[in-house]
C-alpha cells in the first residue's frame, strides 16, 4: 500500500466514515474508494480537488513520503527511468506538455501567418495522448478564426494538430495548410471524378457559405499541408 493510499484510509477513519459513505461525500464509487485505498488504483488530480474541498486536508502531510515530513510535492519531475513517462507529473501522474504557437488559422479567406515560434505550452495527460495516439513532440496548439469550418470548428477555437501530417493529405480529414502566403484549416479530399488524377486537392469549408477550392498541387502557388487536424477544443 502507497504512503497516499494509506493517509486517505487515516482520513477516513478520522471522519468516522464507512468506505461507502467516504465515497458518497465525495461522489465517487465505493469500489474506487476501495481500490485506491488497497493501492490498486493511483489517485489523480481529480480525485485530490475534491477531497480538498470536502475535507480539511493538508497537502504537504498528504504527499508526505514518511512521518518525518520528507514531502513529495503536488508537481515535479517525471520519472525518466520509467518507459514513456511524461515530461512532468502532477499528483503521480505523468503529463506532456504540447506547444502553443502564435499563429492563427483562418476559416475564412486567409490571413498572412506571424511567426510560427511556440509561445508557451499546455499540459495534458499522457494517458490522454496515448489513448488518441497523439505524439506530444510533433504536436501543437493552434487557434482558428474565422466562421468558413463552422459549426464543426467555431471561431475562436483551438485545435490540437498533429505535425506528422506535414506535407501529406493523403488521407481525407481536416488539415491546416499554407496556400499563397496564407494559413487557412480546410477539409481537404480528391475532386469527384478525378480521384485518378495525382495532384488534385479541394479544400472544402464546412460551412456552406464559402464555396470549395480546387487545387492543382504541382502548379498552385505555395500549397503545403503543415499539420493534420486531431481534436478541436472550444468553449461551450
């Protein structure tokens, strides 16, 4: 059993609670109160917050690695001996940090790209990451504007795109691509009726407002996918 596993147990008792009625306070299954406490299950961020707000807990006893008070702070390093860990961990788990880039993408007719230097960085679970089978190092975070992919892409959205798409549609899907000096994110797919033709692209918007583009990739001006399109996040 886990230094942390067995401090919570201590806290329940302390609260004179049952398992069942810990996990009732902090609306949580008894089966995972029961597992944490076995140390068959980490506990993560999430959890912590509540047991915060619900009991008076103190952090730094809590991540205590003795009694002596040698603390195990809430953030620090990750484990670099440990295969695929993280660059980071926040409460024992593992998260990597994805780059934010000072770029936007139109949905719309285009703007002229700033620099495309990563501004700061977001952190997300690795778990997350591999579930989605997301590299965080070829990675990013980039904000759209413009209505043209709305409502799939809303104005004001990020998107997390995947970097391994440089240069390659092969694959029909949403990509942020560079077209005559300007960033745009577009559907992109072969033309009806020309799938047999090497070189031809339609960047089509979702919104049906804006009419498609059909591209000749060997003759157009400046036509490069940058990056494929693996999530969206935006405001409810």
């Amino acid at each position: 059993m886990s230094t942390i596993a067995l401090k919570i147990k201590q806290l329940r008792a302390k609260s004179g609670l049952t398992q069942d009625g810990f996990a009732e306070a902090l609306g949580e299954k008894p089966s995972k109160i029961r597992d944490i406490e076995s140390g068959r299950q980490r506990v993560n961020d999430q959890f912590v917050a509540k047991l915060v707000e619900i009991f008076p807990v103190d952090l730094n006893w809590l991540f205590s690695l003795n009694d002596e008070g040698e603390t195990q702070p809430p953030i620090g390093p990750a484990d670099g001996n440990k295969p695929l860990s993280g660059d980071v961990q926040i409460f024992g788990q593992d998260y990597n940090a994805i780059k934010v880039y000072e770029i936007e993408a139109s949905a719309g007719n285009g703007i002229v790209p700033a620099a495309e230097e990563a501004a700061h960085q977001v952190a997300f679970t690795r778990s997350w990451l591999i579930r989605h089978g997301i590299a965080a190092d070829l990675a990013g975070l980039v904000r759209v504007k413009g209505d043209s992919m709305a409502p799939t892409i809303p104005d004001g959205a990020w998107v997390l795109v995947d970097f391994r798409a440089h240069g390659d549609w092969s694959s029909p899907g949403i990509y942020i691509v560079r077209h005559e000096g300007a960033i745009l994110i577009k559907r992109l797919q072969r033309p009806n009726g020309k799938q047999h033709l090497e070189g031809w692209v339609v960047m089509i918007s979702d919104n049906l407002a804006y009419p498609p583009l059909v591209v000749h990739t060997a003759t157009a001006d400046d036509f490069q996918p940058i990056a494929r399109v693996r999530m969206v996040l935006a405001p409810l």
